[in-house]
C-alpha cells in the first residue's frame, strides 16, 4: 500500500506542478503587452540606396521573419544585400513529424539541411532576391553556443553525428565545426562583400544558437574595427525561459498587429521600425509559406504567424570600441 501512496502522491503533486505551469503560461500569454514598450519613441530605420546589407541568420527562415519586408524594400531598390546562413538548421525533427517515423537516422537530419536550404531559395526569389544573394556555412544547429564557449574545440553535431559540414552547397565545403572557423568564415565575408549595416540576432535572445551568432559578429566587427551600422533583431524572447512575451500572440484576429520591443530591452533613441507596406507583408507571408519543413511543427507555424506584422524592429548597437580607437593604438 506504502509504494501506491507515495505513487498516487507524486502523480498529484506532478499534475499539479503542470497545471500550475500552463496557467501561469496563459497568464503570460494573455497580459504579456504589460511586458512591451508602447508609450516610447521607435524612429523610423534609415536606410540609403548606397547601403550594402549584411543579414546574420542562424537558421533559414530567422532572415524573413526578421527582415522579410526589409528585404522586398532592398530588392526593389537593387540595394546589395548579403544573407548568411551560419547553419542549416538541420537538427529540427519536421521531416520526422511529416514522415510520421520516429526512428533516428543521422541521414534524415541531412536531408533537413538540404531541404531548408532549398526552401531559403525560394523564400528569397519570392521576395525579389537569388541564390547569390545567399550564403550558407554549414556549422551545426543547436551547437553554435558550444562552439562559441570553446572556439579551439572540434565540436559534434547531435543530430548528424558528425564533426564536420556534410554539404557541398556550403561556403567553403566539409568545414570542420570550430567556432574560429565561423569566425574566420566571417572575416573574409565582411571583407569582400563590404557591408555598412549588419542585421544580427540579439544578444538577449533566448535561442542559444540566435545569442551565440550575435556574440560571434559583435565580437569581429569590434575586433576588425568595423566602421558600419550594427542592428540586432529578436526572434525568440522569453521570461524565465519558459513563456514566451515577445513576439506577442495576436489575441484578436482582426486587430492590427504592431511590433514592440519589450521593456527589459528598452533603450531610449536606440529603437528603430520598418513599416511595412501591404503588398511587402502579403509578400512576406507567401515568403514565409514556402518553409514548409518548419510549418509542420505547431509551435513554429504559431512563431511564424506572430511575425505577419506591420513593422519589423531593430535596435542600434553602440560602437564603444570606436571612442577608445585611438587610445587602444596609443597604447600599443
């Protein structure tokens, strides 16, 4: 009788622990506009026809939910943009939920990658971009946050098991999974190409893989002294890691969806919008259609829905490095 209490205890105090959980994630969910900047100046993002933008995704689709209308905008007035991928995200179990088999198979995790790298494509091509426009790395998803901890170490990749790049479409083919190498990758893509505005995952992100791409190319560009406009975009934000407050859930379908930062991120004069015109949101949402790997997963069809919004935002990154330039040299 003893082991079926403490049984019928635990199961009681497990039920209760879910429920509590799922009713504080409803309470979040619901009031998580207390948690966003409303009442503050966004500035309108500046952006000239003799910029070349650089765009720093960690997985394909992060380029379009962030930028997807910015994009059209850059395409339309033949402004240079470059779009890098760090990885494939091929540690994401779609194919498995499409092909209903939960077996594990390295090669399946492969044939992700390959698909999302083609789905990036024809994303791009819908909003007025090409293939050259695209640049994927090839690193390992769910493992840049490894491998910016260590950058030496040769690091594994969960899901395809292996150390190294499998792909052939990559920027430089069967790289090894070094963060140095994504550093160095980095290097020789600002140099030739030339950016004077990089858009790059936030620094705050929840996503590990999202804050370690942005902690890798704020780390060159101060390293490089770099001397263009640094913007960081936010995808996945959360508090307590647990409920999500940004991006916010549309509760009313037919109510006009705004982006806002959220409070804890606020900086006054460093918020900057992108409105988007109608046919550029139309635009992004066909764009957006097209991940259909990703659509298959209800929570990410949910993330990508949140993202059909009017404005896209980005917050400026200060440049402490450039005051203190002079001073660094004296030194040495």
């Amino acid at each position: 009788m003893l082991p079926l209490l403490i049984i019928k205890n635990l199961a009681l105090v497990l039920g209760l622990g879910i429920l509590i959980i799922l009713l504080l994630g409803l309470l979040v969910g619901t009031i998580n506009s207390w948690f966003l900047v409303k009442q503050r100046k966004l500035s309108l993002l500046p952006i000239k026809n003799n910029d070349r933008i650089m765009i720093i995704a960690p997985h394909p689709d992060d380029e379009i939910l962030a930028t997807g209308g910015l994009l059209t905008h850059f395409f339309k007035n033949a402004i240079p943009v470059k779009i890098i991928y760090l990885t494939c995200g091929d540690s994401n179990p779609s194919l498995f939920w499409r092909d209903k088999k939960l077996k594990f198979s390295p090669d399946k995790f492969i044939q992700t990658g390959i698909e999302r790298k083609q789905e990036a494509e024809t994303a791009i091509k819908i909003l007025g971009g090409d293939k050259k426009d695209l640049l994927f790395l090839g690193y390992p998803d769910n493992r840049l946050w490894q491998m910016w901890l260590k950058p030496k170490t040769n690091v594994v990749s969960s899901t395809t098991l292996l150390n190294h790049s499998p792909y052939n479409f990559t920027f430089k083919k069967h790289r090894y999974y070094k963060g140095d190498n994504i550093i160095s990758d980095l290097n020789e893509s600002i140099k030739k190409f030339k950016p004077t505005i990089i858009f790059s995952p936030h620094l705050r992100e929840t996503n590990l893989d999202h804050r370690a791409s942005g902690l890798f190319i704020k780390n060159l560009v101060k390293k490089i002294n770099w001397s263009g406009k640094l913007y960081y975009y936010l995808i996945h934000y959360k508090w307590m890691r647990l409920f999500r407050i940004y991006p916010p859930k549309n509760l009313f379908k037919n109510r006009e969806k705004i982006l806002y930062p959220p409070c804890s991120l606020w900086e006054k004069d460093k918020w900057f919008s992108f409105w988007l015109q109608p046919d550029q949101l139309k635009t992004k949402k066909t764009a957006l259609q097209k991940y259909k790997s990703q659509r298959i997963v209800p929570t990410l069809n949910w993330l990508f829905r949140s993202f059909s919004t009017q404005n896209e935002i980005f917050q400026l990154v200060n440049h402490p490095y450039r005051s203190s330039r002079r001073k660094s040299f004296t030194r040495l």
